[in-house]
C-alpha cells in the first residue's frame, strides 16, 4: 500500500500546461494522481486529473472504460499523454467531494440514503455490464444537486491487469482481506457501509493509522451505536465481518432503499420496522434481477396539471403521459401547408417533459461503440465534448458531435454554466437511433401538435398572441438557445414546446397531406402514425431561438433534409401505448385511462374556423439553418 507523501501541485495555476486547458484550483494528490478543478479556452468548468508517469500509466483502454454505465458516475470528456509520459483525464467537475461535505459534519438520514442508493445503483450498473467496480473514497465521490457520482471507476484502464493502486486514503474502506485484486461485490457492498457508516457520523467506524484502521477491520465487529436507530439493522449487513452474513448483492441493497426512502419517520428517517421487515426479505430471484438491470421508468407521481411523469433510468429524461383524445389538426387560416384542418385521434402516449439535451446526450452516449445502436450511426467513437480530436483518434474519426457544435452554442452552454441546453447538430438518423436506444420514437406531427396545445385551442400554447416571455424565438432569444424549463409550461406541463429549438418528428415532410386527406387522398390515421410517403424532408415542429413569432405557432409546419446538422433542429421522445416495449407498459397501466385532475383536460375536436390562428405571411416563420 502506498503513500500520500506529495502536496505541492506540479503545473502551476492559471495556465494551460494540457493544451487547451487552464488548471484553476489544486485539490489533492491521491499517491498516484494530482487533481484540478479548471475550465476549457470557452470557459466551460472541467475536472482535470493527472495520472503520474512513475506508474506507467497507458491509455488503449481508457475511452472503453470511460463508457458511462449509469448517471451516476462521472464523465469523461478526453484524454491525451504528455511529453513526459503523464496521463492527462478531462472529466466534468468532481467538485465538491462527499469529502468536502463531510469536512462540514454528518449528512441527515435521508441525503445519506439518498447517496447511497446513487452510489449503490452505479455500481449496480458497472457490474451488471461486466465492468471492474471501483474502490471508493469520499475524496473519489463528487456530490452533485440531482446526487452522487462516482469518480475513478475509468482508472482501472490505465494499469496492468485492471488493477488500481491501493493507496492510504484507501484504507479505512476496504472490506476485511481484501488485497490488491479489485473490489468483489461482497467488498463494494462493504466498502458502501462503511460511506454510509461516515456519512451518518461524519467519520468512519475504524480510525487510526491506516495498518491499525486494516487490523480493525479483519478483527473487530463495528460498533452501530453512533448511528441512528433505523439506519442500524442495514448498517450491520453490509459490515459484517464474515461475508456469509454480509448483504448478499447490489440487487437486495437497491430493493431496500427504494422501499425505504419512500417511508420515513417525522424525523426524517427510515422507520425501523420497515428495514427490518425488507432485511428479512429473501434475496430477488433471477427475473426480478434482470428487470433491475434493464431500463426502467421511475415514477415521479403528478405534475401540476395533473397528469403522471416517470423518468427513464438511461439518461435520465422526464417523460409525461398525455392521455387519448381527438383534436382538429391545423388551421384554415395559417400557410398553405397548416390546412385545412383535419380531425386526429391519439391513443394514450408519453412524450419527454423538455427537449433533449446535451447533458442526457452526452451522459448516456459517450464512450460506447459500434454495438450500441446509437453509435452505430455515429462519425466518431471516443469522447470529446469541446475540443479537436485528440492525436491518438486523426485519421480514423470523423469530428464528433460536440466538435461540430457553433460557437453560439458553446457561448449558451457556457453562460448557463452547465448542459442543459437542447441538443443540436444531430442527422434525422441520429435521433432516431438516440430515441429507439431510450425505448422511444420520435413524436409524429399529431401527438406533437396534441402534446403542444396541451389543451388550448389558440394559436399559441399560452393564447392568441406571441409572447417573448412564453418562448424563446427572434424577439427575446437574443440568437441563442437556452436551458430548457425556464419559462412557463403549457397546459400539459410540457415545457419550450415554443421556441429554443425546433423538434423533430418522426414524419416524413408532404406539405399538402391535410389537402389529400381532406379530398379523400389519404387517411387521418397516417397523421397519427406518422407520415411515411416519400419525401427528402422530414417534419419540424415549434420553431427555435431563431424564428419569427409565426415560427412558433401551434400549427406551423417546416421540413429539413433528414442529413443536414442544424443548430435550430432538436428533438424530444415520445412512445404510443401501443408501441410502448414491455418495460414501459406498467405507466400506461397505471394512468393511460384516467381522467386528467382539473387543468389538464383533453381539447376537444376544434371545428374549422375556431380560434383559428391569424394569418402569418407566407415565409414569416422560416428559420435560418447552420
């Protein structure tokens, strides 16, 4: 086991000693490793880890390894060897660590089973898709607002056989007789006690010098005293010394905190008799264990307007159920292409909360390969969120799709401090593959004008006149797009269905379909299966960040070569009932029938000539395309 005996930071602060990137703020040398808050030439904030050329370090497994399994683990944006044989990992930002916040005393009860639950579904993840799981430290865990991820799970990568340097900071976590070998489950699940342990105290149940603390390890029970009464019974199986009375697997760790953080005692805690009756529990059998290992949607309970959410377990996206109806579809008194209207009927379906964005994108893609049927479709492989591609990948990678992103866009992520701005610069194809990667689909023109009227039989999502306060297009956008959910919802809950980026849908574009259906030329149901007749364009729903107020109308209709990358075309999912994969059925179930609470209504059919929409001029609403 080796030391931590180097402090003082190598490369100095305030300048780009890695290229592109400038080093702000020294954190720690963990005895193989410096690392660095910093940000990128544009001003993004990164995490920037120095691997010690004295390790021999090497890299032709790294962007593999950086594949994020799950949300909770922290991402890896590039990595590149320097001229001294140092391996430099650019990561988002690790701070603050469960480190920072513990220096600050114990956590309450429910954050601290809150974290442990992310801790505990990462590893989960990690070892369902035959990963190496990662030693855990507080100094390796960076607390974010939506919970905890976890840091070094890629450093395996880097050294011989997969295994990770056990240094001192190591040592008052690792499980009794572990050695050098990487964690088992048994090992992950203790090592998880003893955070859990820390983070109800605020320290670890063992102190001491770090061959002191391993001794106390292998041969005293811990003392649950310190802790809260209702945390106890979980805290003495994952710390039993002897593996045959430890918690058997990730599964019945995750079972137990999804029941009890959803029961608590008025102190905040989970109510005692409650773990003792999950602990007793038998362990999953092998269909409920497979059920956890594929996607899943959380339920989230009702909006504000009444309808039920769920959250998909991938990439995190919010989706709401939009529940069946009929609606007329168009105008009579928009552009040539928004009429007549037409009479559509939807079946229950969910459809995402907010656009896409390039935190969910880019948390769930990168690092894959070509047998994810995302990347499949993609020009590139190795991640690489806002620079050139690094040496090691010139001459066999295309650009990837954050090299293609403007520098408007850039500009917006960096004023926003963060991703949550829409993604753009994807081919109709690329969608497609993101949205059936999710279990999803595109929205067809129906279930995305029915999803956007929310209700409403104006001419807009909130009435009858634009309103640069409502949606983000021409006057008040400021020619950038913007974190979605920062303007008012619509009647469904749905939120920039108006503006910041136009939608794609899964249509191919015929300008006239309302006309042939009108004489008979075609059927209403295609409408809502989504337009497949032949057509080089497909559909563009809502407008963006650079359309007129007609642009974002309720019934304004454009269309785009599906292969042109555009930084005002992005997308949100949506699944039918009766396309939905077996995973995502229990949502209809659950509420696909019910009546919406008051506020969430269904419109009703809108006869031709009702709240019709004034008439824009011909091309008032035609974007400019990058």
């Amino acid at each position: 086991m080796e030391g931590t005996t180097r402090h003082e930071p190598r490369f100095p602060l305030g300048k780009k000693p890695f290229g592109e990137y400038v080093a702000d703020r020294y954190l720690r040398w963990s005895g193989f490793y410096e690392q660095y808050d910093g940000h990128t030439e544009s001003g993004i904030p990164i995490g920037i880890k120095i691997v010690s050329a004295e390790w021999a370090p090497q890299t032709d497994r790294l962007a593999a390894a950086s594949r994020p399994f799950s949300r909770g683990l922290v991402s890896v944006f590039d990595f590149k060897r320097l001229p001294a044989g140092d391996v430099v990992v650019i990561t988002e930002v690790v701070s603050p660590t469960l480190r920072e916040k513990l220096d600050a005393g114990s956590l309450p009860q429910i954050a601290a089973a809150g974290y442990l639950r992310d801790l505990a579904e990462a590893c989960f993840a990690i070892d369902n898709q035959g990963g190496v799981l990662p030693l855990l430290s507080p100094e390796s865990i960076a607390i974010r607002e939506d919970g905890a991820k976890i840091d070094d799970h890629y450093l395996h990568a880097l050294f011989p056989n997969g295994k990770v340097p056990i240094v001192l900071e190591y040592a008052p976590y690792l499980a009794p007789q572990m050695e050098q070998d990487p964690p088992t489950r048994s090992d992950i699940l203790f090592m998880l006690g003893i955070l859990y342990y820390e983070m109800l105290c605020g320290s670890p149940p063992f102190r001491g010098s770090s061959l002191s603390v391993i001794a106390s390890t292998r041969t005293k029970d811990v003392e649950v005293e310190r802790i809260p009464p209702a945390a106890r019974p979980l805290v003495r199986r994952l710390l039993a010394r002897d593996q045959r009375n430890r918690m058997s697997s990730l599964t019945d760790l995750l079972r137990s905190l999804d029941a009890t953080l959803g029961r608590v005692t008025a102190d905040g805690g989970p109510a005692p008799d409650l773990m003792e009756e999950i602990l007793a529990t038998p362990a999953a059998e092998a269909a409920a264990l497979e059920e956890m290992a594929g996607p899943r949607l959380l339920p989230l309970g009702k909006n504000a307007q009444g309808l039920r959410e769920f959250k998909r377990s991938a990439d995190g996206g919010v989706m709401v159920l939009i529940p069946a109806g009929s609606f007329a579809m168009g105008t009579p008194e928009g552009r040539p292409e928004e009429g007549p209207p037409v009479t559509v009927e939807v079946e229950p379906f969910l459809i995402d909360k907010y656009p896409v964005t390039w935190e969910m994108f880019a948390g769930f893609h990168q690092g894959h390969d070509r047998s994810c049927d995302f990347c499949s479709q993609k020009t590139s492989l190795l991640p690489s969120r806002f620079m050139t591609t690094p040496q090691a990948a010139r001459g066999v990678h295309d650009q990837t799709e954050f090299e293609r992103r403007l520098a408007s866009v850039n500009d917006a992520i960096s004023r926003s401090k963060g991703e949550a701005i829409p993604v753009s610069f994807l081919t109709a194809a690329e969608m497609d593959a993101y949205a059936a990667a999710q279990g999803c689909e595109l929205p067809s023109e129906a279930e995305w004008e029915y999803a956007c009227r929310g209700a409403a039989l104006t001419r807009y999502p909130w009435g009858d006149e634009p309103d640069p306060k409502r949606a983000w297009y021409l006057d008040g956008s400021g020619g950038l797009p913007h974190p979605v959910g920062l303007l008012s919802p619509n009647g469904y809950g749905l939120y920039d269905m108006a503006g910041n980026v136009s939608e794609t849908c899964r249509d191919l574009f015929v300008k006239e379909i309302y006309e042939m259906i009108s004489a008979g030329a075609a059927s209403a149901e295609e409408l809502t299966e989504g337009v497949t007749r032949p057509s080089p364009r497909r559909s563009m729903r809502g407008g963006s960040y650079a359309s007129s107020a007609a642009g974002v109308s309720v019934t304004f209709r454009a269309g785009l070569a599906g292969d042109i990358r555009s930084e005002t075309r992005g997308m949100r999912l949506s699944i039918r009932k009766s396309r939905a994969p077996d995973w995502m059925l229990s949502a209809f179930a659950e509420g696909g029938s019910e009546t919406p609470e008051a506020g969430a209504g269904v419109p009703p059919a809108m006869s031709p000539g009702s709240a019709a929409a004034e008439a824009p001029e011909k091309a008032a609403g035609e974007e400019t395309h990058g």
